[in-house]
C-alpha cells in the first residue's frame, strides 16, 4: 500500500514532464496555414468574386513563405483562367504541366487550382487576374486580386 502513492507521484512527475516536452515541441514547429478561397458568381449583382468558405470577399491573400503556405482556389460553375503578373515558378510549387509559360493556367470547372509557397520566394506582392470563360468576363473587387507573400 505504501508504493501506491509513491507510484502515482511518479506516475505525475512523468507525466508533467512529457507534457512540457510535447508542448515545447509543438511550439517550435511550423504551422502551415491552408488557405481555401472559391472564385464564384455574386447571386446579387452577378459579378465574379474571389471569397473565402465564410462567403467574405479575398481581394488579398497574404501567405507565409516560411512555412510553406498553401493556397487553393476553387472555380464554381465554369472555367477559369488565372494570369499572374509575375512568373510563379519563383514564388510557388506545383503539380508538373501546369504555368507552362510561368504566367497563365486554366482551371476546369468546380477544379482547384493548388500552389505551395516556396520557402526561397522572395517578399512580394503578386496582382492576378481570374478570367471566367463561361460568363466572358474577369472576376471583380475592390481592387487587382493580389497575394501578399511574407
């Protein structure tokens, strides 16, 4: 009975040990951030917007560079052609055969468009257009739709 308690402190002292080295690994870590955003008709003025799943309009996305950050762009509806200002070969990783010239990609209908940060992407701001094929027309804001990289 008297290793019972001796048992259970160490049991404690073990524990509360681990935790502090979980917790000191976790807070060490990168956390990459996965930024879904759809470009979609605007069912009240029938424009095309870029939003985020909450339906809020992303003229900006803002991505970190050092934790290889990624962006998804979902097109609803039709399909779309996305034209960067900037060759994104120096700023993003993707699947082979898409930015053939470094600058435009089409995206199918209700198909993602997915790109990775890259951790040597130099600190920049990337304005993109998003042409959408069914509607013949380029998607609209406030502003340019951008990326800010950090």
């Amino acid at each position: 009975m008297k290793n019972k308690p001796l048992k259970a402190t160490l049991a404690v002292v073990i524990f509360a040990l681990t935790v502090g080295m979980v917790y000191d690994d976790i807070a060490t870590d990168k956390i990459l951030a996965v930024i879904n955003v759809k470009i979609q008709k605007d069912n009240q003025d029938n424009t095309w917007r870029v939003r985020d799943n909450e339906g809020r309009n992303m003229g900006s996305i803002s991505a970190s560079k050092n934790n290889g950050d990624i962006i998804n762009w979902q097109s609803v509806g039709s399909a779309m052609v996305f034209t960067f200002d900037k060759n994104v070969n120096r700023y993003f990783e993707f699947d082979e055969g898409l930015f053939e010239d470094g600058y435009t990609q089409r995206v199918d209908a209700n198909k993602k468009l997915r790109l990775k940060v890259r951790e040597n992407a130099p600190q920049d701001t990337l304005i993109y257009n998003v042409f959408v094929i069914k509607a013949e027309k380029f998607v609209v804001g406030n502003s340019p739709p951008k990326v800010v990289i950090r």
